[in-house]
C-alpha cells in the first residue's frame, strides 16, 4: 500500500556542542543543561523532563541514527530541521551535517530545513528582568544571503533525501518581517528569492517549494506578525504556509495550565479557518505539548510575564495527542491539503514541553500514537 499522508517533524538542533554557546555558556555547554536543571514551578507540575536515552550528542551518526530508525520506524516521513544562519555563518548545523548526514541510515528518513531568521536572545534562561538582550540578529545582507543560498545548494540539497513538496526542495522561512527586513523592501526580497531559485535551477536541482510559517500572535520577545499575509507571499511567490507551533495562534488562557484537550479542538477549527483564510496551500500543524519554563531561570518566582513564563499545556497525555493526530487526520480527509502533508512540534523540543522522543514516564508512547493513527493513511 502507498503511504497517502506525508509526516514531516521540527527537529530543534541545540542538544549538541557549538562554538557561539560555548562563549555564551562555557565549554561543553548544550541545553541539556535546561533540561536537567528544571524542576516544577507549581504544585503538580511535572518536571524534569528526563529523556529515555539520556542526555546524548545529536552530532554523533550513531546517535541520530537511533533518532532516524524510531522515525521511520513510526510512520514519520521528514524532520525539518530548525536551521540557523547569521551574518557571519551557521549556527547549530552540526546535528544536520555531522549527525543526520553522516548517520549510515539516512536514506530512512527526508529531511529539509526551515531557516530560523528570528534573533537569538539571551534566554537560555531568562530572567524575570531582564530584557533579554539580542546575542545574534535575524536580519543578514545579501551578501551573507547569498552566501547561505550556495551552502544550502552544495550541502543539503544534492543530498538524495532531501525532502520535496510537489516536487520542489522545501525550505521554510520561520520570520517573514525580518526576511523583508534584510533586504530593505518586499521588492528587494522578491529579487534575492528569485536569485536563489535561479542558481537552484542552474544547479541541476530543479525548483524550490518556498514554504512561509505564519501565526496570528507573537511568542518570541521582538517576534512580528504578518497581517497582510496573502498579499505579502503573493508578492514574494511563496509555494505555501505552514505553522510552527500552536501557541502563534491559540491564546492558553489560563495561568499556570491550560487545558490539552479544549486547547486541542481550538486549533483543530484552525486547520479549516486557515484553509479559507490563506491563498496559498496551507499545511496544518500538530503541537505534543508546551512548558517553556525550563527556560526561565529556576529560582525566580513563575509568573505569567511572556515567554518563556508562559502557562504549560497540561493533561497533554499519548492519549490526548493520539486525538490530536485523529483530528488533524480526519480534516486530510477532507482533501483540502494537497498534497497530502502535516506538521507535527516537535521531535526534541525540550525546553518548551513539544517532543515526540521518549521519555521516562511515557516512554514511547507518543511516536506509537503516530504510528496507530496513521499506520494505514
């Protein structure tokens, strides 16, 4: 039997050693230090969060390829990984280049990237009072652009399992203000997209699936919502629109938990309401769960200030997710999304409570819901 649905994972690489974090942090640091160091911020709440597999390094191939094996092996078809490029170069890449790409079993799995361009802020924690300084811009030139577009080109895309949408090699833009903004006007970025599906093509390689992530709230301190959405991505020619995480667009209305399963059906109504809504093809989204307050400096009083003191999503159990990803699967029915693609936050977002690796308590139980739910679409 064909497989009809397309399962495409975040994947956040920040559980392995890097340079910037070494000088931010110290040597060795990573944020399984988050991890390890939460503890719970109000009666009943769970945490750590302790990996089954321990606090393990991304960038080694035999490491991710325990990752990719438990993917492939429940149904997911892709991670897209969360990827960082600054003016002065990369960030993060070494779980994708040294990890995912010189894993033995990567042809198991596709993968893609969705370029973060949001700033990175000095968070990893934060503190009640500060005001989170920004520690590497989203914004770049065209020059570092452009230098961004030919490693994306000679690295990922010649790769036999990157992943294509509709036949294009898919590349997600997290932030479109600052995309804009890097280029000093939509017409400007209209022509920089343009130059990089030009050198796609002139590669052999074929067309691009520009895929734009929008949401209807800020998270991130400094983060801009679009409001001109269509018109925007119109202009920028722009393939399609995703989510990122269900919090952009779903308020959690009670502090410290909001319930999983109201706050489940709410952005279900979403996937129909932005099917309608948005021009361009709309891939839904599936969120496992959201704590971000291992983020938050652990002695400080938790409070509902803004990220990351945020409320969590409580009661979000493998059964919970198991209606979550019948949800979204019985709106695919309806042939609204073609092709046939969910999103689902995340494989390893562990500081913000969003993961489908396993854990000490669950187990392995979130990938299993996948599995179940759709082992036969």
């Amino acid at each position: 039997m064909i497989k009809q649905t397309q399962i495409a994972v975040y994947y956040f690489p920040n559980y392995h050693t890097d340079s910037r974090n070494e000088g931010w942090h110290g040597k060795g640091w990573s944020e399984w230090e988050l991890v390890k160091r939460a503890t719970p911020r109000f009666e009943g709440h769970q945490q750590p969060k302790v990996p089954l597999w321990g606090y393990e390094d991304e960038a080694d191939p035999a490491v991710m390829a325990k990752k990719i094996d438990a993917a492939a092996d429940h149904g997911i078809d892709s991670f897209i990984f969360d990827w960082y490029w600054y003016e002065d170069g990369p960030y993060l890449q070494r779980a994708l280049e040294e990890g995912f790409l010189q894993a033995h079993n990567n042809s198991r799995l596709k993968f893609s990237i969705m370029w973060a361009n949001h700033h990175w802020l000095d968070i990893h924690p934060a503190s009640r009072y500060q005001d989170h300084p920004i520690l590497a811009r989203g914004t770049v030139s065209e020059q570092a652009f452009e230098r961004m577009t030919d490693h994306m080109i000679r690295t990922y895309f010649v790769h036999p399992s990157y992943w294509r949408v509709n036949g294009g090699l898919y590349v997600s833009i997290y932030e479109l203000s600052l995309l804009v903004e890097s280029f000093g006007g939509v017409e400007e970025t209209r022509q920089a997209l343009d130059r990089f599906r030009d050198k796609v093509r002139a590669a052999g390689l074929g067309e691009l699936h520009l895929n734009a992530v929008v949401w209807g709230q800020a998270i991130l301190p400094g983060e801009k919502k679009v409001d001109n959405v269509n018109e925007l991505l119109a202009q920028l020619a722009f393939d399609s629109i995703t989510s990122y995480v269900w919090i952009h667009h779903q308020e959690l209305s009670e502090f410290p938990e909001t319930a999983y399963s109201a706050y489940r059906l709410a952005n279900e109504a979403d996937y129909a309401a932005f099917t309608n809504k948005y021009e361009l093809p709309y891939i839904p989204n599936v969120t496992m769960g959201w704590d971000s307050s291992p983020r938050t400096i652990q002695s400080d009083v938790f409070e509902p200030l803004g990220y990351p003191f945020t409320p969590i999503l409580a009661g979000n159990t493998p059964g919970q997710f198991g209606l979550a990803l019948e949800g979204v699967r019985q709106f695919l029915d309806e042939g609204r999304t073609q092709p046939r693609i969910f999103t689902i936050n995340a494989w390893n977002e562990w500081t913000e409570g969003s993961y489908l690796e396993p854990d000490t308590v669950h187990g392995m139980q979130y990938l299993e819901a996948v599995k179940r739910v759709f082992s036969q679409v």
